[in-house]
C-alpha cells in the first residue's frame, strides 16, 4: 500500500515530446512506471522512444489505453487548461510540476477540477514516489527506498536531502510527496496527512515546511486532532530576514506572520517533533517506522 | 512585484476609481512645478516599496510650492528600511472626513480572491484587525463571476449609511475588482478610501502587487519593474536567473532550490556562522549560472568563505563544477570556497573538481561546519 499511485497506476504525460516533458517520461519509465500515453496536440499518432503511443487529447489517449493519472509537463502559459483537460476526459489523479502558472489561472482551475471528482497535485511541486512501485513527477528515484515512512514536503531539493538521509540510514519510504509551494496548490499537507493516517503501510510521517502563509499550522492543528501516527516536523527558513512588506493585506488575511518560530511552537504544541536539521530526521523516525 | 504608489494610481485610475490628478518627480524643481499647477495645499509622498513611509518621515504637508520643493529636496535621496527614495508623488491635500479600508487579495486558503473591508481605515488598520476582528468585513469572490452588484452594494453598506456615499463605495468595490483582475494582480489596497465633507468618496493611496508569473505574458505589466528600488545585486542576480537575497553575515550560500537553500542558511547558523546571501541557481543548471552566481557572491567584501551545497535532480552536479571551474579561470576568488554535493553526476562532478586541486564533500553538515570554521578563521 501507500498514497495515491502505486503499481497500478497507468500514467498519460502531457507535454511528452517536450525536452523536460521527454527527459522526465524516460527516467520514470527507466524507473518502472507505467507510461501508456504521451499526448502532445499535433503529434498525435507518433510513438515516444518507440514504444509510448502519443495522443493529440487526453481523452483519445483514455480511451485508447485506459490511463488514470497524468503528469504535466507543458509550459506554463498553457499548464491550467493541460490540468482541466486532464480532469475533463475523467483523470482523477492530476500532477502538475510546471512552474509559473498564474494564480489567477489556478482560482479558475480548482473549482473545475474539484467539480470532476479529481485530485491536483501542484503547480509547481516535484510530483511523488512510491519507492519500488512508482514515481511520478522528477524525485530522483536512486535516493528512496521502500518502506514505511510516508513523507510530504513544500519543496524540492529539500525534501531529496531528507530523504536521502532516511534511505541510507535504512528507514525506507511508503510514498514521498512534494506539494509545492504556490499560493494556489490542488493538494495540501492536510490532504497528505490524512491518507497517510489511513494508509496501514505507513507508520509514522515526516512534514517538511517553509516560512510564509499558515499551511503549516493548520496541518498541526489536523494532527493534533486527528493523526494518532507519530509525526516529524522541519520548517526551512528560521534564518530568513523579514521582508519589506506592502500594505497590510497580507498580515490581516492570515492573521500570522508566517515566521519559522510561530511554525514550530505549532507543531510542538499538537505533539509533532520538531527537527533541528535535516539530519536530526533519522533519530526522530528512527524506531517510530 | 511590487508597484509604486504612482503606478498602483494609475491602474486603479484606468479602471475608474476617483483619485486626485497628481504628478511624480524626480528632482525639487519638479515638485515645486506641480505644486504649483494642483494650485492648493498638497502632500509629497516618498515612493518606496514598503510600508511605514509616513512613520519614517517620507510623507509631509505642503502648504506652499515652495514648502513642496522644500519637502521633496529632504524626501529624495532618504533613506527608508534599506531603500533609496528616486522620486515623489505630489496631490492635493485632501479634507477627510473618514477614512476607510478597503483590501483585495489572493487567499491561499479559500482559493479565491478575498474582500477585507472596513469602516476603521487608516494606518492601524491591522491593529483593528489584530484587536477587533468582527471590525473587518471579509468576503471571498468566485473569480468565474466576479464581484457581483449586491455584493458590491453588501460591502459598501458596512461602510456608510448615506446611500450616495454607498453607491459612490459599490462602485469602487467594482472598479477594485477589474483593476486585481485586468493585471493579475496578487494585492490590491486602497487605504485610505476618504469621505470629504462635501460628501465626495476618493481614494487617497493605493498599493497593487502584480503576480510575478503574469509577468511573461503581460509585458506591458513587466515594464512597470523599477529595477533602481532594489538591491543592485539582486537586480543582477536576476537577469541571470538566479534568486538571490543579500543579508548581512559572511558566510556566502549557493544552493539549488529555495527549501533547501533555506535549510543550509539555518545550518550555517546552526554551527555558528551568519549566512551572507540567500541564492537559489534553480533547477536547470547551467555552468554560466555558477559563474554569475560567484561573480555576484565574491563582490560582496564581507564574505570571508563560500559553501556550495548541491544536491542534483534535475540539477546535473558536474554542470556546477564545470562552472566552478570556468569561474576561477576567469576571476580570482579570494575567499576559500568548500564543495558539498551528491547526486546526479557526481562521480564526473569530482572528477572535474580534483582537477584543479579541490576535494567535494557528501555531507551537507560537515560541510556548513567546516565552512563556518573558515569564515571564523578569516574574520
């Protein structure tokens, strides 16, 4: 088990004749994922490295090859109508890694995608791994291993060095997930939280969070009350300077200021352990998973 | 990206909101020019982006052209939280009866643009928010609709009983939405929104921040960046793609991905040391961009020694190496430079750097604290 792919999924890449689009399609495929589709509108009937059929739709390729989730790798201008068309042809597991989308794209794409019944991973974000089963996105797979420690991160390389440290410690991974760090994201810490409490292959879970906004303690505030799994918490940026801040929207909307501190006396007081350094990660879990 | 006051003015103007006629200058001389064209009292405002301008002195009441060009001699050049003010906005004294707040912004958590309205407008706007909250009338739009007329009428209503004056505020609420919606903007303030006693409603300052990912596809909005309001080394830093914050400690940080280049800047204080600079080379990375990045770095004269901290995915380790290289062919670096990295590439990538006598640690700890102990050394 695990969270939201698995052996089972069966990938469509759009954006696949793309140079990232192309790059990321191989190392997954190198990596054991299921790619059944490429589609890139006017290179329908093409055969990505001789093998993946590409589509000009999303929903040629469905029919054709019955796909059920789908990574975007197209760029950004273009990204919010890749994700409603990917949820309009019935994906109902999206991953968006291009970075860049217009929040006021992403204000229009989440009602739309949340009225089809699908679940957005991103913008922005380095998609998931389900280490030995599946990858997603652009974690590089040689850093994980399996195992039982379910792992949700804001960012990217951040999350490589944790779990990089877990991995050669031999504390495995049951699925890494990088949400990405965008005012507007389909899938948050608290979504992540809760499938992972309710995955019985996970046994404890590492969050890795930012200075900025008030995801962070609203996640705490979700495990304090409904998490009974251990969890280990990090927040980057305890040394970031405050910055100069226009007009008071901001401060009033959130009623925080966002800082590392604040982050972390909310993930102390709901029981989470607050990680130091990356590397304090391995003591923390370690005998938890 | 942030917009001056002026700029901010001139869309919310575009759109219709009411607002004086002002003018910006650059010099004394300008000032006093348009001062005596407005023919009345006026206020010079220092045009800076960040708040707490008035506190800091940049804000003052001119009753004669003369005082203007005065005002403006003072406030041109000052100083305020780090930035250099290069001009100032002139417009009429107003005679405000009240003063109200009126916000538009990009909530993470409902997903939506949101409305925060308030009769107790003015510069402690977010004491009223912190103390009395029920004082803030909060309301989120569905962007497929846009603010609809009630809406607008519902809003406007918590702020004046005098339905000329509401009418006068529903439009505005209206005319707030095109302005956030026309340039996609991230922010949108009017504060104060003013009642003068002949029953006028104006708006008397304006902030807007426009969302940086519109910023490709709107290049009329890309040109409004006044790259002489911030740090030239940050101005730099970006026009070679790289995201770069300069802080005060000797500890130069080049990192890729901003999580993780956060993380090393806390480790570096974490073993003792004070982070130099926040730099982020991104996630494709070419030799050039380590060049710039240590071009950049290294003239900076309080960095004592540089840490490299790399951890490759789509970053290929061998890439930074080969511009670790090709920039110590093409400069000297006088500051001892410590290597972390692992990952993609990187047997090649130590291959490269043994090459020309440096060794590359795998350990991100041994490596902040070694190079927090040459910094020491250094200082």
């Amino acid at each position: 088990m695990s969270i939201f792919i698995d052996r089972s999924t069966q990938l469509v890449v759009q954006g696949i004749t793309g140079r990232d689009g192309g790059f990321h399609a191989k190392q997954m495929m190198e990596y054991g994922t299921n790619v059944v589709a490429g589609v890139t509108p006017g290179k329908g009937g093409q055969k990505f490295e001789g093998k993946v059929p590409v589509f000009h739709t999303v929903a040629d390729a469905i029919r054709e090859t019955g796909a059920n989730a789908s990574v975007i790798y197209v760029p950004p201008a273009g990204a919010a109508s890749a994700v409603m068309e990917a949820a309009d042809a019935g994906i109902k597991f999206i991953v968006c890694i291009t970075e860049g989308v217009p929040v006021m794209d992403m204000t229009r794409v989440m009602p739309y995608v949340r009225s089809k019944g699908a679940r957005l991973l991103g913008p922005n974000c380095p998609g998931l791994i389900t280490p030995g089963e599946s990858k997603v996105g652009i974690i590089p797979g040689n850093i994980c291993a399996p195992g039982r420690v379910g792992l949700v991160s804001r960012s990217g390389t951040l999350t490589y060095e944790v779990v990089h440290h877990l991995t050669k410690n031999g504390i495995g991974q049951s699925t890494c997930v990088g949400i990405g760090g965008d005012p507007i994201i389909g899938t948050n810490f608290i979504d992540c939280l809760r499938a992972f409490q309710d995955d019985p292959a996970t046994d404890a879970i590492v969050m890795l969070g930012e200075i900025g906004g008030t995801d962070e303690q609203q996640a705490a505030e979700f495990v304090a009350e409904h998490v009974t799994k251990p969890v280990v918490g990090f927040i980057a940026g305890q040394t970031a300077p405050k910055g100069r801040r226009m007009g008071h929207a901001g401060a009033i909307i959130s009623g925080s200021s966002g800082t590392a501190e604040e982050k972390m006396q909310a993930f102390e007081a709901a029981g989470i352990r607050v990680m130091k350094r990356p590397v304090d990660v391995v003591e923390l879990v370690g005998g938890k998973a | 990206m942030n917009l001056h006051e002026y700029q901010a003015r001139d869309l919310l103007m575009k759109a219709g909101v009411p607002m004086f006629e002002g003018g910006v200058a650059a010099t004394p001389d300008e000032a006093e020019a348009i001062a005596r064209k407005l023919g009345r009292a006026v206020v010079v405002k220092a045009q800076v982006h960040t708040g707490g301008r008035g506190k800091a002195g940049g804000v003052k009441l001119a009753a004669t052209p003369a005082e203007a060009r005065e005002h403006a001699s003072r406030i041109i050049g000052m100083n305020i939280k780090g930035l250099t003010v290069e001009k100032v906005l002139v417009v009429p004294a107003a005679d405000i009866s009240t003063e109200a707040y009126v916000g538009l912004i990009m909530d993470r958590e409902t997903q939506r643009p949101v409305y925060m309205v308030s009769a107790a407008g003015g510069v402690d706007i977010e004491e009223v928010a912190a103390t009395t909250p029920e004082k803030i009338t909060r309301l989120p739009v569905d962007p497929v609709y846009g603010l609809l007329p009630h809406q607008a009428l519902g809003l406007a209503l918590t702020l004046y009983q005098d339905y000329p004056k509401v009418k006068a505020a529903a439009r505005i609420m209206q005319q707030l939405w095109t302005a956030f919606t026309a340039n996609g903007a991230s922010l949108a303030e009017i504060n104060p929104l003013v009642t003068t006693p002949d029953g006028e409603v104006l708006a008397l300052d304006a902030k807007i921040s426009i969302d940086d990912n519109e910023l490709d596809r709107r290049p009329d909005l890309a040109q409004l960046r006044d790259d002489s309001a911030e740090e030239p080394s940050e101005v730099a830093a970006r026009a070679a793609g790289l995201t770069f914050i300069k802080l005060d400690g000797n500890v130069g940080c080049v990192v890729n991905g901003a999580g993780l280049a956060m993380a090393t800047m806390d480790l570096v204080k974490y073993y003792g040391g004070e982070p130099a600079n926040f730099l982020d080379i991104g996630g494709s990375s070419n030799p050039e961009k380590v060049v710039n990045a240590l071009r950049i770095i290294t003239s900076d004269p309080a960095v004592k020694a540089i840490l490299f901290n790399i951890f490759g995915g789509i970053t290929r380790t061998d890439d930074v190496a080969n511009g670790i290289k090709t920039a110590l062919e093409q400069f000297p670096v006088q500051v001892p430079i410590v290597v972390r990295l692992t990952g993609t590439n990187e047997k090649e990538a130590v291959r490269i750097l043994e090459g020309i006598g440096m060794t590359a640690l795998g350990d991100m700890d041994e490596a902040v604290s070694r190079v927090v102990a040459l910094a020491r050394e250094a200082a």
